[in-house]
C-alpha cells in the first residue's frame, strides 16, 4: 500500500511546534524555569558581551509575539532568580545562568538528536526554507494586523 506524505500547512506547523515545546517545557520544568525565561536567558548567555536590557526585551517580544510588560517580566524573573545580573542598564549572564544555560542545553541536544536522527539532509533544508518562508510571511502579517 503506498501512502503519500501529509503535506506541510498550519495545523501540521503547530502540531510539531507544540509537540517539540511540551518536550523541551518538561526538561525545563525540572530546571524550574519556563519557556520564556530560558528565551530571554538565551539572550544574555550568548551574547559576548552584556546585553542592553531593551535589546533583551525586545529579542523576547520578537521571538514570542509577547507584550512588552511580559518581556520585562521575564527578565525580571531571571533578575531575581540570580541567573542573569543588571550593569546599569546592560545585562550579563551569571555564573548560576550560565550553568543552567548548559545543562539545559546537553539535555536538548540529546533529545533533539532523538527527534531530528535520520532525517534526511534534503528534507531539512527543504523544510528550513519553508519554515523561514513562512515565518516571514506571517511576521509581515502580523505586523499589518497589528498596524
């Protein structure tokens, strides 16, 4: 019997987007942290220098389609919790973020090796300009609702 592939739309997009978030959400729940501090943490712990704080919120607003009070709650939360540190109004990753930062990642890179191993090459680059097509698209999008 041959089946023929789903083809890639929305549902499918949200499907796999909420299915890859829960996985990664469990690991962090055990970290105790959430979704959206490990974005804005992202922010400060790879940056080589510290971060502006509005470039931080910004980079959470953008990433997530938060609000900006949101954002900045979430970096105050990262603020409190002592995994990221203010200089003024730059922002630097502590030695509690950093290490969190690093455990969270190994354990994601294992898991993600679990669920992108032995795809093929070609379907992934074959996905990732759809994906960046339609992220685009649906930034443009927004923008325009939001207008």
């Amino acid at each position: 019997m041959t089946t023929t592939a789903p083809s890639a739309d929305a549902r499918a997009l949200g499907l796999a987007h909420y299915a890859a978030r829960g996985v990664l959400e469990t690991v962090l729940a055990r970290y105790g942290t959430t979704f959206q501090q490990m974005i804005a943490l992202r922010a400060v712990a790879t940056a080589e220098t510290p971060v502006e704080r509005g470039e931080v919120v910004g980079y959470v607003i953008d990433s997530l389609k938060a609000e900006a009070a949101e954002a900045d709650a979430v970096v105050e939360e990262l603020l409190a919790g002592g995994l990221i540190a203010a200089e003024a109004s730059r922002l630097r990753v502590t030695d509690s973020g950093r290490e969190l930062f690093a455990r969270t990642g190994a354990e994601q890179k294992e898991i993600s090796a679990r669920i992108w191993g032995g795809i093929p090459a070609e379907d992934l680059a074959a996905a990732g300009r759809v994906l960046s097509l339609v992220t685009e698209r649906a930034n443009r999008e927004l923008a325009t609702l939001s207008a």
